[in-house]
C-alpha cells in the first residue's frame, strides 16, 4: 500500500498542472478532468483509510531516503481519516460549483482547488515539522486564488486581510521550526517524539518557547480567540462553494494540534508539561463564546455562517485541550461533524442568496422556493446548535462528557453558547423565511440548478449518516485516539535512521 500514500499529494498536483497547460479556457474538459481526478481521489482515500484500519500505520520514504533525513509521508488511522473527509467534501464542493455555474464565474477555479486539494492532504500525510510548513504555504497559495475567485472590492479586501494574517502566522512558524531544530537536530515528528524525553534541562525553556510558537500557528489555521478575526471577513465575503470547502481548512489546524500534542509534545514530556491545555482550555472557550455571539448577532446569513464555523472550532479545540484518549475522540467526531455542518450552512446560504433580493436578516424580502429552502435551513440550523437529533448533539454530548469532572465551569460555557446559536440560527431563520416582505416585492426567480441542490442534500445525508452511525464511528475513533496518545506504532513505522 507505500505507494499509494503519495496519490492524494501527487494526483491533485499533475491535474492542477495539465489544467493549466493544456485545459486552459476550456470549461468543459476542465470540470470532467475534476470530476474525474475527485473520484479517483475518494476511491484512493477509502483505500487508505481501510489500509490504515486493518494494518496500522505506514511511511512513504521519498526517494528512498530514510527518515530523519529525507521527506516522508506516514499514514495511519487519522490522516487517513482526514483524507477521507478532505475527499468528499471536495467532491461535493465541486458538484456544487459546476451546478450552480460559480467555476465560470472566474478563471483557474479547478486548478486552484487541485492545488488546495495537494497542500491539505500533504498537511495530513507529512511526517515531518518542515514539510508541514511547506503544504501550508501551497494551501494558503491556492485558497488565496480562490478566495478572489469572482473579483469584487470587498472580496479583494478580506482577501488581503486574509493573508497578513496567514504571511504573519507563516513567519511564526519558521521562526519556531529553527528553534525546535537548534535544539534537537531534527524535524521529523517521530524522531523528535523520540529525542525530546532526552533533552538537557537547560534546553527546556527554548522547547517551551517552540512549543508556543507552534501552538500560534495552529491557533491562526483553527481560528481561535485572538487569532480569530481573519475569518470573519474572510469566510463571508468569499464565494459560497468556497467558503465551504474552506470548512476544512480551519481543520488543520486542529490536526496538527492533535499531532503534536500526542506525539511530540504529551502531557509526559517534562519539558512542556500541561502547557498545551494551560493555553488551550481558556482560549478554547472564549473562541466558544465570541462565535456564539457572532452568531448572535450576525447581520447576514454568511457572517452568521462565519461566527458559526468559529464556535464549532472552539467546540473541538475544547475537547483537544483535555488531552486524554477520550477528549480526542470527542474532538475528532465534532471534527467531523463540524466540517460537514459549516460547509452545508455556506451552501444554503448561497442557495438563498440567489433566490432573496438580500441577504440582510434585518430587512424582510420574498424567497424563491422558500419552503425548500426553509426545510434546509432548519436542518442545518439544528446541526449547528446542537440540538438534537443530529450529530451536533451527540459531538456536545461527547465533549461534555469528557469535562464532566470540571461540569461547573466548562458545561454552563458551552450549553450557553449553544443557547445563545440557537436564537441567533432562529432569529436568521424567522427573517429570512417567515417575515412579512413588502406587498409590491416578488422573489428572484429560482434558478435551474439541480445539481447543485444534490450536492447539497447529498452533504446533508452526510450529516445524517454521522448521526445514524454514530455508535461505530464513535469506537472507531477511540480506537484511533487511543493509538494517538500510545504512538509506539507510528514511531516505528518511520524506521528512523533506516532504509525502506
């Protein structure tokens, strides 16, 4: 299965390329080659994500130089996971785009996203600190592409708020990276894994300095408080096909927290200690309570969108920063959970904007199909908040179940904020759908787009199927979080200082 690891870096890539070359200007041939590579990219990622399952982890050792010194790319049960989520929700996301015709809307749309569909899956699979940092960049490349895919002054403007934010948290990232490799000789995470317990005394501030950096770095990709105020601007202003692609985005973020805290920096390791929950349980929860509010508050449905995806951030973060086998899981399943949900409430809000004069939730005005899309509205509405039947309930459930044993100060913080997206998601929904519009206005005729309306249930059934399945998922996942914090297997599968 080793080379198989490398596809879902390598295949997007010679796509994006032959786009460019050879495809360009020709839509057509464009969105079939994206389609197409999308498929093979899904079929890969099941692959893998069984491969993972039945064998445990994997590394790809890349020219076969053997890790620490050449690039490798490990697979297990989470990057595979992740992968996995990555695939579809760029399948979905591109049917969506094809059937509502935004790819035409701007060129290079389809390259773009081959090249984001490259650095976030090599963000997954990489094994080494480095190389982290390069995907990084390719991703912030391609989601900058995209994120002005369609022109406009207020489009352009978050998008250059956009990437300050990310150019500074790139300029952190090195600056920890030659930090962490002063002091230990290495970036490859399981040899570092291996070689901090062993650390000089007199190194430990140094790694604790590294740690930190790291820790704001991941903090600006995951949108936690005060890092957050990029994505705001960004996530509403940005096409709605995108800004639900971009739901997983923020995700990797909270896998490299994952990573590192299980496996370079553990709760063991003397030289950090609880440093890492010391600084994301507060930050966690105040993410929790400034999105609650943005939703709160929101004055159009893709800002409340945007509030929304950082309150489900600061859900997941909350459940990383226990650090346990039991918060990790917990975390992984709002993980998912929460990528599905905010790419579905950006969609329905696209969908709506096209069938309103407005988007402005203060001001009533007709909508086309309003009963279809009212019914999409109130599911992911239910989703977002938490409320029960679906997933969001039970992901809330899970992590404050993981906190039961601090319930004084961590449950009334999120069942508030839970309280408090509810009247947000409700008040949007009475605007927009049952508030009395002006006698003279008429909705905005419905346009033909029904395969953007599949791609669209089809993220829904998504979300249900979540729901449906949660019992095995659910012990799925404790069995991978369970190998996260026990990273003996992962270790080995690098063979450091080995061949192939």
């Amino acid at each position: 299965m080793s080379h198989w690891i490398i596809v879902p870096v390598v295949l997007p890539a010679l796509v994006a390329a032959l786009m460019v070359l050879v495809l360009r200007g020709r839509l057509t041939l464009q969105r079939i080659a994206s389609l197409a590579t999308l498929v093979a990219l899904n079929a890969v990622a099941i692959a893998l994500l069984s491969s993972a399952t039945l064998h445990g982890p994997e590394a790809y050792f890349l020219g076969d130089w053997p890790a620490p010194f050449g690039i490798v790319l490990v697979l297990d049960r989470l990057s595979a996971l992740m992968v996995t989520l990555l695939s579809g929700l760029a399948l979905l996301t591109t049917l969506y785009a094809i059937g509502s015709n935004w790819d035409a809307k701007g060129t290079h749309f389809h390259p773009l996203t081959m090249f984001l569909l490259m650095g976030v899956a090599g963000a997954f699979l990489t094994g080494d600190a480095f190389n982290l940092f390069v995907f990084f960049e390719v991703l912030l490349i391609a989601s900058y592409g995209l994120m002005i895919h369609g022109g406009g002054e207020a489009r352009t403007r978050a998008g250059i708020q956009y990437i300050a934010f990310n150019l500074v948290g790139s300029a952190l990232f090195l600056f920890a990276l030659a930090l962490l490799y002063a002091t230990t000789g290495t970036l490859n995470f399981a040899d570092l894994a291996q070689k901090l317990p062993a650390l000089p005394p007199e190194d430990a501030a140094l790694l604790r300095v590294a740690a930190v950096m790291l820790l704001l770095v991941f903090a600006i990709k995951g949108a936690l408080v005060p890092l957050q105020f990029w994505l705001p601007g960004t996530y509403a202003n940005a096409p709605g096909v995108v800004a639900a692609l971009f739901a997983i985005m923020t995700k990797v973020g909270a896998y490299a927290t994952i990573r590192l805290a299980t496996l370079v920096f553990p709760l063991d390791l003397s030289a950090t200690g609880t440093l890492i929950p010391a600084i994301l349980l507060p930050t966690a929860l105040a993410t929790l309570a400034i999105g609650s509010l943005g939703v709160l508050g929101a004055t159009t449905l893709p800002r409340l969108a945007a509030f929304a995806a950082i309150a489900s951030m600061g859900t997941a973060f909350l459940a990383i920063a226990h650090m346990t086998p039991r918060g990790t899981s917990a975390a992984l399943y709002y993980i998912l959970h929460s990528t599905l949900a905010t790419a579905l409430i950006f969609l329905v809000a696209d969908l709506v904007e096209r069938r309103r004069a407005h988007l402005a939730l203060r001001s009533a005005a007709p909508v086309s199909q309003s009963g279809l899309m009212a019914a999409l509205f109130l599911a992911v509405a239910v989703a977002l908040a938490g409320m029960p039947p679906l997933s969001g309930f039970i992901g809330k459930l899970m992590v404050l179940d993981v906190w039961r044993d601090d319930a004084l100060v961590i449950w009334p913080a999120v069942l508030i904020s839970s309280f408090l997206m509810l009247l947000g998601l409700a008040r949007a929904g009475s605007g927009l759908f049952w508030k009395p519009a002006e006698a003279a206005a008429s909705p905005a005729p419905p346009p033909d787009e029904p395969l953007a309306l599949l791609a669209t249930f089809a993220l829904l059934a998504a979300v249900v199927a979540l729901t449906l399945a949660a019992g095995p998922i659910t012990d799925w996942l404790t069995t991978t979080a369970e190998a996260l914090h026990a990273p003996e297997a992962y270790i080995a599968a690098n063979r450091i200082g080995g061949g192939t």
